[in-house]
C-alpha cells in the first residue's frame, strides 16, 4: 500500500522556514509595469504574446474590421478544417470521429477510408499494455489522484521502450500513437486500482476491443457491465474530439513545446504537460463547474424562477457562495468572448442526451444560468467584449450524465489532448533549432557576503 504523507510532516521548523520563503520571495507589482512585463505570456488587454506559429490548429475570436480589433463569433480550425465542419461529417455518416480527428491532427490532412482504417486498426493494435504491467505497477501503487497515476504509467513505460531516448520521426510517431492508444487503459485501470486498494470497491479489469472505436472501449473498460448506449458513446467521442486540440498558447501543450525544444524524450514532455493539465486552472474547471451545480440546486428551490437564480449568481460573483471565489465557473475564456464553438457543438448533443436520462430539468437550469449568467457578468464586471459560455460549463453536466466518476473528469481531457500534444510535439522537433528560453530580470538588490562567524 502506498506510504500517506501527513500534515505531521510540517513541523514548526518547516512552518518557520516557509514564512522565510514567504517574506523574502515578494516582488513588487509595480516592477511588472515598470519594466513592460508580460505576466502570464499576456498583455495589459489580455492578448497572448506571440512565441510561436503552428500549422495545427487555429482560433479566431476576433477580427480586423477598418483597422480595429472586433469580437466574433469563436471559431476553431483543426489543420485548416472548421471543427463544425469535422464534427458534421462524421455526425452525418453516423460514425465516430476521434481516430480521424487525430489522423488531421498528426498529419495534416483528412483521411480517406483506407488510410481511416489503417490507421484506427495501427491504434487498436497498439492498446496493449507490457505483460505484468497492471499487476505490477498500476495495482501495486493506487493514487488517489489518477493524473498522477496516469503520469506515472507514462514515465515508467520509458522502461518497456526498446528505443525510448530516439528523437527521429518515424520514432517518436511511433511512441505519440502507442500512447494515443494507451492512455485510456493507463486512466481507466488507474481509476479501477484506486476503487479497489482506497475505496474498497468491487474490481473489474476489463481487456479492450479492438473493433471498438477510443470512446466505446473508455465506456467498456470503465462499467463493470461494459453496457452503453450508441448515444453515451457518440456523445463521449464528441467530446474527445472537442478536447484534442486547442492551439499551441494553452498551458499544457505550450508545455510540451517548451520541453521538447529541450531535445528530451516523449515521455517527458508528455509527463510534463500532464503535470500541466492537472492544474486546476486549466484542466480541473469542468470539476468545478458540476459542484457548483450542486451548490445552485441545494440552494435554488425554484429552477424555473430567474429571479432566484440571478440572486444566487450575483452571490457567487460577489464572493458570498459555493467557493467564494468570485466566479461563475464554465462562463468566459481566455480567448474566446462572444461564442465559444466548442460549446455551441457540444450543447446541440447535450439536449438528447439529458432526454435519454431523464435530466431534462438540469439541462434547463444549465441552459438558464448560461443565459443569467452572461447578463450578470456584463453587469457586474463591465465586461462589455461579450462572455459566453465555454466547454467546460457542459462537459461536466456530460460526464455527470454518462455516470463517470468525478476522478476520471481531467484525464478524460488528457485522453483527447495527448492527440494535440502529440502533434505539437513532432512539429517542434521539425522545426526547432533553439530552446525555448524566454527572458526572466533580476531585480534583487546587490548584498555583501557575511561570514557564517559574524551573522
């Protein structure tokens, strides 16, 4: 079992040392716009800072319209395709569009039928995991966190690669789709370990299926029936496909830029950008969108009446519910203002499937508090480019339908997103040279050296 690290560990030396980490590691704000510092890679407006180009993916929020800068209507291009245009394809010919999805995100260019079933067929055939490999290292060391246990099976897998330090194409294409294929076995089997040795639940390893598409083989591995619906399935693969990639600046996969310009291994920088995503500030919002669900419900009685749900959203924004955060978690983005297109595919489907459940009434809350909420925020926060509703105001509500456990919610996005890393981190070994190393200024006085005798 593992060793569980208690709060006895601080002790009052600790407690004195960090007030000393504390005191002396403030840096005055003003130096930051004294000295024209881009905090967070961002302008004063709220702009990233340009530190790249790609050729993978592309998000429009705005446009130039007689030489300003106008907000629009988001839009989302995976290697030049609209994404509404991806997801309407394989919608119409009722099929499943992840494998595709990852197909235009590696090489730049859609599938015909051969190559679609080749390549769906190379990622079956690479969902294996070693021989003992559940046994010995997923089951012998459950984490109650499964990015964590997910980030381990990616580094210890750099033990089972015959070539693991190999940079070449050919060979770091080869580890991106093992993983690509693996990832869900490494979150699924993770969670299965943590059920079992932490929660004392019931155990069920299923074996994937090859004839199955990466989100059936998710909902097959997870329920100990492995029963779904085609429209649990269909709705789980629009999600992965929604999630695989969103332009180079995001957290994590500008992550895995900046450490694969290192020259390091796969996975590295894979483990690395999943250390990213953990964050709750960037893979961990959808979490918080469904609790604060569950904080509107047990303190909304009316979910028809606006009124009361306007009162409860102003209490959120004024730091007097839910977490006193003072955010209406899933609303606004770091790009996007007006519409968020991921969220506009999403919601279209999240309809049925709140029918097929039964939630039409919590489908009708979401929808009434993104609708409030826009006008509340607007109000409150003078946000007057527009704020919309992002993918994570709906992805939860989703996974919360689907019966998904809460644990899987984040690396339910690093299942899709290693597709985009993947992609982000083969361009970088094409086109790199340098390393990424961005400027950092020093702005501690100067002090004299005092003998350890006189201090």
């Amino acid at each position: 079992m593992p060793f569980n690290y208690s709060f006895s560990h601080i002790t009052p030396l600790v407690e004195e040392l960090a007030s000393l980490c504390v005191e002396n590691n403030n840096i005055d704000t003003e130096l930051y716009s004294k000295y024209d510092v881009k905090r967070g890679l961002r302008d004063v407006n709220g702009k990233g800072v340009l530190t790249g180009l790609t050729e993978i993916s592309e998000i429009i929020s705005s446009k130039n319209i007689d030489g300003k800068s106008i907000p629009c209507e988001g839009e989302l291009y995976y290697r030049g395709v609209n994404i509404n245009d991806l997801v309407g394809g394989f919608v119409k010919d009722k099929r499943f569009g992840f494998e595709e999805a990852t197909y235009l995100l590696l090489f730049g260019k859609l599938p015909d039928k051969k190559q679609l079933t080749d390549f769906s067929g190379l990622i079956s055939d690479f969902r294996k995991l070693p021989t003992t490999f559940v046994r010995d290292i997923m089951m012998k060391s459950p984490s109650n966190d499964i990015m964590n246990s997910l980030a381990r099976g990616v580094l210890t897998l750099y033990a089972y690669d015959d070539a693991p330090n190999d940079i070449s194409i050919p060979n770091v294409l080869r580890q991106c789709i093992e993983l690509i294929a693996l990832f869900p076995l490494l979150a699924v089997y993770g969670y299965q370990a943590k059920s079992y040795y932490l929660d004392k639940e019931s155990l069920f390893i299923h074996q994937p299926k090859p004839e199955l598409s990466t989100a059936e083989n998710i909902l097959h591995l997870l329920r100990p029936d492995s029963e779904y619906t085609e429209l649990e399935a269909k709705i789980l693969d629009l999600a992965l496909v929604l999630h695989a990639e969103h332009g180079g600046g995001n957290n994590s996969t500008f992550t895995t830029h900046v450490v694969t310009s290192s020259g390091t291994d796969t996975y590295s920088a894979i483990a690395a950008a999943l250390g990213s995503l953990k964050g709750p500030k960037h893979g961990g919002a959808n979490i918080k969108v469904v609790q604060m669900f569950d904080d509107i419900k047990a303190n909304v009685s009316d979910w028809n009446d606006d009124d009361m749900i306007k009162d409860y959203l102003l209490k959120l924004l004024h730091k007097e519910a839910f977490d006193k955060a003072g955010l209406i978690y899933g609303m606004g983005h770091a790009v996007y203002s007006i519409s968020d297109p991921r969220a506009n595919l999403f919601k279209q489907f999240v309809e049925k499937l709140s029918v097929e459940k039964h939630k039409e009434k919590e489908y009708g809350l979401y929808s009434s508090v993104e609708r409030i909420a826009k006008e509340v925020i607007a109000q409150e926060r003078r946000i007057y480019k527009g704020v919309s509703a992002n993918i994570d105001f709906y992805s939860g509500f989703v996974y919360n339908m689907l019966n998904l456990p809460l644990e899987l919610y984040t690396p339910l996005f690093a299942i899709a997103r290693i597709s985009g890393w993947s992609a982000h981190r083969i361009e970088e070994l094409i086109n790199c040279g340098k390393i990424i190393r961005p400027a950092y200024m020093g702005v501690q006085a100067h002090v004299d050296y005092v003998p350890l005798s006189e201090r």
